[in-house]
C-alpha cells in the first residue's frame, strides 16, 4: 500500500473548487491511488512534467510516484480544458 502526498498548491487547488461534491470526489480519487497500481482512469504522460495523471470527471489529478519508499505525490488538480497538457 502507498502513501498519498498532496503537495501544498494541489492542496490549494483542491481547496478552490466550489462545488463541494466535485472537491470530495476529486479528494476520494487521489485517496484511492493507494491501491497503485490498481486504479481506473490513470494514464502514463510522456514529454510531460509530472509522471502520471488521473482522470476524475472534467478535472485532472497529476502526480508523481516513488516505487522505492512507497509515496505517490499530487503535484496538481485541474480542470480540464484545451490548455491542461
């Protein structure tokens, strides 16, 4: 099992959204990164700055993971739109 570690401008992102419902699914999204890597919806980014990134409805979770200490870090929650990759 992994630890999830939310950075503090994914923490900030997160905290942003308005729509509660929208926060809390986005936030049991990046929790469920600690069955890695048997999540859904997740895809390996190539000439990109993070590693990976995690589809959740219209928003994007991107994160970073270190297989050596067992530490998934969330770089980034956006919404997505023609500029997000």
């Amino acid at each position: 099992m992994y630890n999830i570690d939310w950075t503090r401008k994914a923490y900030k992102q997160l905290q942003k959204i308005r729509d509660k419902k929208e926060r809390i699914s986005i936030y049991d999204a990046g929790e469920t990164l600690r069955k890695w890597p048997d999540c859904p919806n997740i895809k390996a980014l190539t000439d990109h700055e993070y590693g990976y990134r995690l589809r959740v409805g219209g928003w994007r979770i991107f994160f970073d993971v270190q297989k050596t200490v067992r530490i998934i870090k969330i770089q980034e929650v956006k919404k997505r739109n023609e500029n997000t990759y």
